[in-house]
C-alpha cells in the first residue's frame, strides 16, 4: 500500500500520458462547428438594421430549450474547468498533450451550441449571454474553500463524471429535440463527451497503478460530489423542475458503474481501512437502481 505526494504522482502518471493520449486521438473525430450551422437561417438584428429577437420565435420546446441553455452555459464554463486541471498538470509541460487538446476539443460545443442559438433564434440569445458573463464570472469551484485539499486525482475524477454526466445529458436533450440539424449538433457534442470520459477513466486506471489509495478516494469523492448540470446557474430553478427527468439517481448510479468498470475496483488489494470504505461506497452507488 503506497501513497505517493503530488509530485510523485503526476510524474507516475506521466508515464502513462503518451500511450493513452494516442488511444483518444485515434478515437476522436475532427470536426469544424463552422459546417454544422445552419447559417442560412440567419438574418440581422435591430442593430444592424434587422429585428430583435421577439419570444414567439422560439422553435424549441421549453424542455429543449432550457435543457439547451443549461449545457451551454456548462460548456461557456470551460476556464473554470481548465484552471482545475491546469492547476495539477501544467499545461506548458508535456502535459499540453491532455489540457491544451481536451480545452480545445471542449471549447467546440459552446461555439456551435451558441452560433446555432443565435443563427435560428431557437431561443432568447440576451438573455443566453447575460447568463453566460454572470455563469462565467461565478466560475466552477473558483474559490480557496472550494479548491483545498483538491488533489491531481481529484481533478482527473471530477472530470471523468463530468464528461460522463454531459454525455449523458446530450442523449436525453437529443430525445426532446426535432430539429435534425440540432440533433446533428448535439450528437457530436455526445460523441467528443463519451470520448473524453474514457480519456479521463484511463488515466484514473493508470492511477490505480501508482496509487490505488489515492484514486479510490478521489473517484469516492467526485461521485459524492455529482452537481447535476444546470443546478449551480443562478435563477435556474423553473428550468430545472424542467430537467428533472435529464439526471437523476439511476444516471448517478451509471456513471459510478462506468468508472467502477473502468478502474476494475473489485479487483483492487491490500486497500487501507479508508479506501476499503470509499471502494464498498463506489460499488454500492454503481448498484443502485
């Protein structure tokens, strides 16, 4: 049973960062948000002489349309998330292989979410950005109290339930949406979400390699911690009583069954009393119906 600093840790892991790096950029489909707008839709606002947006535009239902809203203003979020990991894992060392490339593959949705909102007027773009600047302002975990006793494998397992939660959230928002060319969208935010969970699981894996007590608290801890998306924007509460079937226990409980996987959990040995409790508590989320 070996617990290792930080330090040690990242550099342990390090080891494994050009293998699994190369495995997600064979999984990983390129694709430009530029060529899945339906530009043709546009048109001009009053400021350059056209009309604002009146709310009898709206072509989303609400549930598509709030559900829409919250994975955008998650996606707008991104810094917050790059300033966790970024923290840990210094972006201008080797480790750009992981921060630079998820930051970039990330920053994709919320350009083709936003330029599909505001193309089509699906649903009030002032309002989508006066909730982006005060989303972003408020940032995810940008305070001491929320980051202390953050460590390196605590990052890496927030973000593996986070891309897993986005995941699965673009499938359910998929199944309210009629809008093919929406639907296309959301399909490859789904695609590049699903891939960057599993980038993030392997190097969870790698983890239980230098330091199974570590990664099993850390994994403990993000599944204890699951925030569902949308729930921290600021006076969202009709929009989630919306979304309330989009995430919910079962969801939670499949999430900490894909990890568990991924982590081959059962099969751990030799863990000390804590991680022993923190591994029954993981098992235990993943059975829950």
């Amino acid at each position: 049973m070996s617990v290792l600093s930080e330090d040690e840790l990242v550099t342990a892991l390090e080891k494994a960062l050009p293998e699994i790096t190369e495995d997600h950029a064979a999984n990983m489909v390129a694709w430009n948000p530029s060529e899945w707008v339906p530009w043709d839709k546009g048109r001009n606002f009053a400021f350059l002489g056209g009309e604002d947006y009146d709310p009898s535009e709206q072509s989303l239902s609400d549930t598509s349309a709030a559900g829409l809203l919250a994975l955008l203003l998650t996606k707008d979020n991104l810094p917050s998330f790059h300033r966790i990991l970024a923290k840990h894992f210094p972006p201008f060392s080797d480790w750009r292989q992981l921060v630079g490339a998820w930051t970039a593959e990330d920053n994709r949705h919320s350009i083709v979410l936003r330029d599909y909102l505001v193309v089509t007027r699906a649903t009030d773009p002032v309002d989508a950005e006066n909730r982006r600047r005060i989303h972003v302002v408020a940032g995810w975990r940008q305070s001491p109290e929320a980051v202390a006793g953050l460590g390196p494998m605590d990052a890496l397992a927030m973000l593996a339930v986070h891309e897993n939660q986005c995941a699965h959230f673009a499938a359910e928002l998929i199944k309210t949406v009629d809008d093919e060319e929406l639907v296309q969208i959301l399909e490859k935010v789904r695609a590049d979400d699903a891939a960057q969970a599993t980038w993030f699981a392997d190097f969870l894996a790698a983890g239980t390699v230098a330091d199974q007590e570590t990664t099993v608290l850390a994994v403990d801890r993000a599944l204890e911690a699951i925030e569902h998306i949308g729930s921290d924007v600021a006076d969202f509460e009709a929009q989630m009583e919306l979304l309330a079937d989009f995430e919910t226990a079962a969801s939670d409980a499949a999430i900490a069954r894909t990890l568990a996987d991924a982590l081959k959990i059962e099969s751990l040995q030799s863990l000390s009393d804590e991680a022993q409790a923190a591994r029954d508590r993981i098992l235990e989320r993943a059975s829950a119906s």
